[in-house]
C-alpha cells in the first residue's frame, strides 16, 4: 500500500477514534468569518463543544510576559464581557501569558473559550495548559489546521495567527513589545477587516510599547474596558432595553421589493444582526444584490451596518 495512503488512514482511525470533527470550505459547519478570509485555511480539525459562528467573537492576544497590570486587565475585560453580553465567546491561542489568561477568565466565567494550537490535537503545548484544554471541551474546545502528528514548530505559530484573527468580530492587544506574535495577529486582524482594539499602558512601559504604536498610528481603537469594544461595536448589551418597531415600518414594506423585504424579515429575526455572508446564504440571492439592497435599506433607515460586515434590523 502506498504510504501516503497509510498515513491517510491511520489520520482517518485517529479521528473516529476521538472524536475529532473536520470541517472543509464547503461544510456549513465552516466558521463563516473565517471563510471570508483569503488565506482561510482549507481544513479545520476541532474537539469540543465548537460553535464558532455563534454568538459574538472576541480574541485576545498578548505578550507572553506579561505584568500584573496586563493579567487584570485581561480577566477585567472577559468578565466585563460576560456581565454584558447574552453571548460571547474568547479566542486565544493558549500560549503562556495573556492568551492562557483569556482562556482561564472565560473558563472561570462559564463562557465558551476556543484554543486555536500551533499543532496536531494530539497533543498539547505549553503541555502545562493541559487542564485549561480539557475544561475548555465544555464551552468551545481546540481548533486548528493541523493533522495529529504535527509538531508545534515556530514557523506554524505565525501561521495560526491567522485564525486567531480571522474567527473573531474583534481583536483585543492586551500588553505588546513593540515586536511579537501578538502584532503579527493584529496586523493580520486590520487586512481581515476586522476592528482592532488595544490597551494603552506607560510611555516608558516597554510590555506596552507595542500596543501605544497601534493607538498612535489609528491602527487600533483605544480601549479602557468592554464598554469601549461594544460601544464601536454597535452590541446589544444585556442592559439595553428593546426598543418597538417603527410604526412605519408597515408602510414602507409596501415600497420594497421582495428580495428587500426577504432581506429586512432574516434581519428582524437576528436581534444581534446577520453578517452579509450569513444574508447571502440564507437569502440564495446574489451577493451584489444583497449589497446593493442593504445600502438602500440603511438609507432608508431600516438597518444598521456594523463593523466587520455585520447589518442589524433597526428595531
């Protein structure tokens, strides 16, 4: 048998045997964000309870020395988040420092936390970060490009940052040198279109260095605390009360086409809105078409758009 047929089979046993699931560009399990990228990666190997289209995505990422200060405002941020969204989920890669301390708040939170490794699921590193992976299964899981036998070698750390970013509605730097993985996986956020946020930290501070580069440039928003993310966000918070319904609401369907109105009901559905993608898929309409009628409908002022392609019904 040729051996590249073994190893394939082997990898197909492994998979079955654990519980693995694989998702590929066509699954509709696909995370869609991530599809949107284009360099998305062609196979997504997971473990867990994964629902990475669900809900929001926050990743956040960091320097893996971080200070005290970096560590509380990480915990501050998810537990902020958790107080203030029906539906939230972290994504960090699971390295020392801040992305080990994002995982363990969510854990400690009760909200989905997804580990993005730098290898096969066969394994885990740092392999001190195994009990955080394990509690992990419960609420999100690990999820990477990786087959079972793939090392965590350097070159594939910068790889996985993509997906880091690419899964997320934001990204959050929490502490940064002014060089690091962490930049890496921020610059990676801002050519996937998605909002870039960072803690601001002392001049003189060099774990913060990197982050006041991002903030000087307006590569990043400032951010202070999750009210600052889900302000620019346009979110919901469990605190806002739901407003009626335009009352002319009625008579402006009259007006609409139907694809419009298709449109504006899968929106009034969503209270926390539909990606674009999402609209197209559900809607099995062009997506110039979809664009094209959400432009006029916000006009109108029936939705709103936010960022990282995301329209909401204005209630």
């Amino acid at each position: 048998m040729d051996k590249s047929l073994r190893s394939a089979e082997r990898e197909l046993e492994w998979i079955n045997e654990h519980g693995i699931h694989v998702w590929t560009l066509t699954d509709e399990n696909y995370p869609y964000r991530l599809r949107q990228c284009p360099d998305r990666p062609l196979v997504l190997y997971g473990k867990g309870n994964l629902h990475p289209s669900e809900g929001h995505i926050v990743s956040i990422v960091g320097t893996r020395r971080p200070t005290e200060r970096g560590k509380e405002l990480t915990t501050k941020l998810v537990t902020e988040l958790r107080e203030r969204l029906e539906q939230v989920t972290i994504v960090s890669g699971g390295a020392y420092g801040i992305d080990i301390t994002a995982h363990r708040a969510a854990i400690k939170c009760d909200i989905p936390t997804i580990i993005v490794p730098a290898h096969g699921l066969d394994r885990i590193y740092p392999y001190g970060h195994r009990p955080e992976a394990v509690a992990s299964l419960k609420h999100g899981g690990l999820l990477t490009e990786f087959p079972s036998g793939v090392e965590p070698l350097a070159p594939y750390f910068v790889q996985r940052n993509r997906i880091v970013a690419g899964l997320a509605d934001a990204v959050v730097v929490v502490e940064s040198r002014d060089k690091g993985g962490s930049l890496i996986t921020a610059s990676m956020a801002s050519d996937y279109n998605r909002e870039l946020f960072a803690f601001p930290g002392r001049p003189d501070d060099m774990s913060s260095k990197g982050c006041n580069n991002l903030i000087r440039t307006n590569s990043a928003h400032l951010i202070d605390s999750a009210d600052d993310l889900i302000d620019v966000m346009g979110w919901k918070t469990r605190q806002t009360p739901t407003q009626p319904v335009q009352t002319q609401l009625i008579g402006l369907m009259d007006d609409l086409t139907e694809r419009q109105r298709t449109i504006l009901n899968k929106l009034q559905e969503a209270e926390e809105g539909l990606h674009i993608n999402l609209i197209v898929m559900e809607t099995e309409e062009p997506y110039a078409d979809v664009s094209s009628d959400l432009v006029l409908l916000e006009i109108q002022g029936l939705v709103r758009s936010l960022p990282g392609g995301i329209y909401r019904f204005v209630r």
